[in-house]
C-alpha cells in the first residue's frame, strides 16, 4: 500500500530503489552466560570481529583517493581511535573473563555503559559522538556474526536507518546504494554536506521511516522536497521519470552558464569564489570562471599522518593553488585543527573539556609558534608566483590580529632577506565566525585588508545549537534574525571602511539563501564549486536594488517564519 513520509531534504536529487533497512544498534541480544572453559574462545572470536572491524576500516581509507578521503578521513580516524580505546577493550575483556557473559550480550553491556557516560556530559558536541560509538559497535557486532555490515548486494538500493556516518556515505556510494534516508539528523550536519559534495540524494529527519519501511519495500525519495514514498503508484512512477528528464535538462541549462558572468538583472556583478582543499578543487574552479579561491583550506597537509609537514612541502602545496589560478587570487586559510578535527601529530589537543570552545584555529597556532612560522613562511614564499592572501581563522580578540600582523612582517622581512620573492601586499583577513568578532569587526578592522564570514561555526556559536545533534536540528538554522543582523553589521562596517567582505559558510552556495545575502548587499560569495552555476543562475535572476529595498523588512523579522515569509514574497 502507497504510503508518503515526511522528511527534510538535505541533499538534492531524485532516487528510486529498493529498501535496505538498518535498524538502530540497540543490540537488543539476551544475556547469555558461558562456562570457565569457554572464555578464551569468546575472548578470540570477539578479538577476531575488533580486529576484521578494524582492517574494514583500515580499507575503506585506502580505497578513497583525493579530496573526498580529506573530507571522510577525519571521520574514519575517529572510529579507527575507538576501535583501539582501552576503556573500550579492556571493559568487554573483563565482562568476558569475570563476568562469564557471551561476546554478544558483553558488547551490548559495554555499549550501555559508555552510552550512559556520554549522556551524562554536559557538553553537547561529546554527546553527539554517541553515534561514533555506536557506528563502531555496529561494525563489531556485525563480524562477530560473520556478515560484512551491509557490505554487499547493496546496488540499486536505498539505505534506511536511524543515521548515517560521514565515513559511510562515500562507502555506500562505491557499493551502489542510490539514496540514503535517515530517521533524524540535519541539513547541515557533516553527513548532509559530504551527501552534497558526492551529489547522492539525502533526506533527513523522516522520524515515520523505520516504522513504516521494510526490507525490500520500492522506494521514490525526494531528496529536494524530503518526501519518501513507499510502493509508489503508477502516478508517482511517471512523476519520478519527469523529475529525472527535468534534471537532466537542467544540468543542461547549467552547463550554458558557465561562461556567462555573474551579474543581477539590473546590472550588478557579484564574485563567486570558490572554496577549495585539493588540485581537483581549483581545477574545476578555474575551469567555472570562479573570480578566485575564497577559502583554500590547509587541513589536510596536517590530518592522517604521524608528522608534522615542513616548510617545503608546504610551499610547493599553496604554489601549485596559486599557479593553478592563472592569476585570479588565492585565499589560504591558515591551520584550522581542534574541536572535531584532531591530527595525528598531536598538535591538536585530544580530551579537551570542551573542544568546541577550545585551542583551535588561531588559537593553536598562536600556542605553536614554530609551525605556525612554519606555514606562513611557506604562503609568503608562494606569493611570489601570483596573488595571495592570508585568512586567519577562528579570530575572537584584537589582540589576536596583532600578534599575527607582527610575525608576517617580521617573516617577510627574513624571507626577503634570504632572497626570496614575496609579493609587496600580501593581504590578511580575519574569518568572523566567533560572535564577539561579529559584534566588535569595528574594533579590529583596521588591522585587516578583508573580513570572511564562516557562517557554519557562527550560527553555531550564536545559537548555542551543535550543528551535528540531531535533537537541535530544527534550532540549529541560518533563518535566525540574530544572525542576519550580524551579517548586516558586519557587511555595513566592512563597506564603510572600504574593506571586502565575503561569506564563505554554507548559506553561500545555497541559491535559496541568494536573495537574503543579496539584500544586505553581498558582493563576494564563496562556495564548493560543486554549486557554482546553480548560484550564479539564481544570482542572476534577482534585481539587487528591488531586494535591497525590501532588507528593512528583512531585518525587521521576529522570528524563523518571519523571514521565510519574506523569502516567499520575493524568491522567484
């Protein structure tokens, strides 16, 4: 019987597939007790599934290539890191050998317990990695029966379950899984931006879903309006076909646009940068007419990998970016590690009470003060093979800007004098994405040649609302009158001292976002190239000077729906 949930769109396209459901990892096992002469088998056929899990995820990483395993790795670390946890082990041993408990029942107690520790933190961002833990758990159930964790015969089908990891999304894809539909979750969790970047259609938050779905069930999911319909009709058939002829014809049209300028329709150019981690990314970059590189993110030099890169390799990385461009500039966000991004070097803390507002950004790299000579050293020396400039990231102080405007000059003078070429201006910017940055850019603006807006950690901050618990996601949303009023003071003081202001967070490449940011006069936007021509598309569909004369009522909404109201009245 045709049956139509409900659910959020979190990553566009249409999908049509048969139902593969993952029920949450409850581990719902009776408890099972084994005699003194059983325990060392148990203990082997548990050690066996820790270590099959971990050679899965071992795999997994050697499998990705390029940017995606940057983007993914991080996330397989993770769960690589608590496959080795002590506590984790040492716990299911002891439950095991003292307890008399079977492998199965053990893990399900240890489960229980590590559960209840996290839900009893105060912070929201270490409840979250629940779902690591039981993503983990999940793996090592599964081997411990012997059955690759839905691992084969997934082709053509969508996945159904109560989340999804980021470290899974790209996994599923190789294996053929079209769709995935999630229980909870948000739009803008990592999982949602990976499902994005691998364009495979995502719909999140359709709490009916494990309730009403069945194995084996035919499935219609609507990625861009959150519908999942199960057995369609005849009806829906024909409708999924035209949405498919509607795409392709659409990706058509894109196409079109690539050598079109960015203008609106009354005449006003607006720059679409790119946000870029890998050679693929500028490539593509270059080859959509992106003004430039707005945030080149330098991660990934640091993530996966025992030492600390030197000052060389450094070099040729940003060089190869800035040559790649052809000319056009170059913003290279200087080391953001900490809070969910942790190196293997030990740089970033581990353990942190609460990492989200911890020693990361430039934070870390004020407290390093010989890698963070080091990489400045290195963006300096690739200035001299075209524009570049540098974004410091994670800026809460003045104090901090001072600090770093100092050690770039003191680094240019030595580079120069060591006879290398660097560029006379070399410009540097502030990333606002702390609010105290927001609210006082006027106090520090002097020190900086541009401002960009991380809008993904800034809503965060400003709501108090973890991006990636799933219980905030409804909170968790850029139609927030207290963020648009932040961006308007900020874009305000950045016209009135003649300084560029770009918004590089998620809202940036959402076309449904164009007609708020341009009303509040946003000239500089920075996106996944990935997004490029649907942006530019819609840019190019709005007068600027009518949505300006309408950011009054903008500003003066009250509340989520007040500005949804005013994106109805003027979205076309």
């Amino acid at each position: 019987m045709r049956k139509l949930l409900p659910g959020h769109g979190a990553s566009r396209g249409s999908a049509l597939g048969r139902a593969r459901v993952r029920l949450p990892h409850a581990l719902d096992v009776a408890e099972q007790r084994i005699r003194a002469r059983e325990v060392d088998d148990e203990l082997a056929r548990l050690h066996q599934a820790v270590d099959a899990a971990r050679a899965e995820m071992h795999d997994l990483r050697a499998r990705l290539h390029g940017a995606l395993a940057r983007e993914v790795g991080e996330f397989i670390d993770l769960h690589a890191l608590l496959l080795d946890d002590p506590e984790l082990l040492q716990g299911l041993d002891d439950l095991i050998r003292k307890g008399r408990y079977g492998a199965n029942y053990a893990l399900r107690l240890q489960r229980d317990r590590l559960a209840a520790v996290f839900k009893d933190m105060d912070d929201a961002y270490l409840k979250s990695r629940m779902d690591d833990l039981d993503h983990v758990i999940g793996r090592i159930h599964a081997h411990l029966h012997s059955r690759p964790s839905d691992a084969e015969g997934l082709a053509g089908e969508i996945l159904v379950s109560d989340t999804v990891a980021p470290s899974e999304l790209a996994q599923l894809q190789a294996q053929g899984v079209v769709a995935v539909v999630t229980a909870t979750g948000s739009t803008l969790s990592h999982s949602a931006i990976l499902a994005r970047s691998l364009h495979m259609p995502l719909v999140v938050g359709a709490s009916q879903v494990l309730a009403k779905v069945n194995d084996g069930d035919a499935l219609i999911v609507d990625g861009d309006s959150g519908e999942v319909i199960v057995d369609p009709s005849a009806a829906d058939l024909r409708a999924f076909r035209q949405r498919l002829k509607d795409a392709a014809r659409e990706q058509r049209e894109l196409g079109r646009l690539r050598t079109k300028p960015t203008r609106t329709r009354d005449g006003v150019d607006v720059a679409l940068h790119a946000n870029a981690e890998s050679r693929e990314d500028v490539a593509r970059a270059h080859a959509l007419g992106a003004a430039g590189i707005g945030l080149y993110r330098t991660e990934f030099l640091f993530l996966q990998r025992q030492e600390l890169p030197d000052e060389e390799e450094q070099f040729r990385a940003y060089r190869d970016v800035v040559l790649g461009m052809s000319g056009r500039p170059v913003t290279i966000r200087t080391l953001d590690l900490g809070a969910d991004k942790a190196d293997r070097t030990g740089l970033a803390l581990r353990g942190e009470d609460n990492p989200a507002l911890g020693l990361r950004g430039v934070r870390l790299s004020l407290a390093n003060g010989a890698v963070f000579d080091t990489q400045l050293r290195a963006i300096l020396r690739a200035s001299g093979y075209g524009p570049v400039r540098v974004l410091v990231p994670m800026v809460s102080v003045r104090e901090e800007l001072v600090l770093v405007r100092r050690r770039l000059a003191r680094l240019k003078a030595q580079l120069r004098k060591a006879g290398h070429e660097i560029a006379a201006e070399v410009p540097l910017g502030a990333m606002i994405e702390v609010p105290s940055a927001a609210i006082c850019v006027e106090h520090f603006i002097d020190l900086v040649d541009f401002v960009s807006v991380g809008t993904n950690d800034l809503v965060q901050y400003l709501l108090a609302a973890d991006r990636n618990n799933d219980a905030l996601g409804e909170l968790y949303s850029p139609l927030r009158p207290s963020l648009l009023r932040l961006l308007d003071l900020v874009l305000r003081t950045g016209r009135a001292h003649g300084k560029q202001v770009t918004v590089c967070g998620e809202i940036a490449g959402d076309p449904a976002m164009a007609p708020i940011l341009l009303a509040l006069g946003l000239a500089h936007f920075s996106l996944h190239p990935s997004n490029m021509l649907e942006l530019r598309r819609a840019i190019r569909a709005y007068d600027q000077a009518e949505l300006q004369a309408a950011a009054g009522k903008l500003l003066g909404a009250r509340d989520r729906a007040g500005i949804e109201r005013w994106l109805a009245r003027v979205a076309h």
